[in-house]
C-alpha cells in the first residue's frame, strides 16, 4: 500500500458485550425477531474480523485474535 490510511481507521474494532444468555430471557423473544438479532450480530462480527485484519494488515499486532463464536 502507498499511503498510510488515516488514524481513525487503524482503530481495532470495539466489540460489545452481547445479549443475556438467560434461557428464560431468550424464551420470550419472538422467533423471527431473534433470528433477525442472530443475523445482525453475525454481520457486525463480520465487518469488526475485516476491520482488525485490516488494521493488522497495516500494523502488524495492533488487534488481538478474536475467537470466533461456537
């Protein structure tokens, strides 16, 4: 690559904390809703992967090695 990308973008990805894994909280989410969720959270873990390796890319060790979701 030529040109250092700006610093806002060799900023590791934030990670949140993710829903409760209460089996009666989970219960109560409609089916269709919590699929959307799953699929949210799926996305957004994919786009912060990209983000980090990226920023690896550029440099090296800046990111730590997430482990991906069971």
């Amino acid at each position: 690559m030529k040109d250092t990308p700006p610093a806002e973008l060799l900023t590791c990805a934030t990670r949140p904390e993710g829903l409760p894994e209460d089996p009666s909280l989970i219960a109560q989410i409609p089916t269709k809703i919590r699929a959307g969720i799953i699929r949210l959270a799926r996305a957004f873990a994919g786009n912060a992967d990209r983000n980090d390796r990226l920023v690896n890319w550029n440099v090296p060790g800046s990111c730590p090695a997430v482990k991906p979701a069971p």
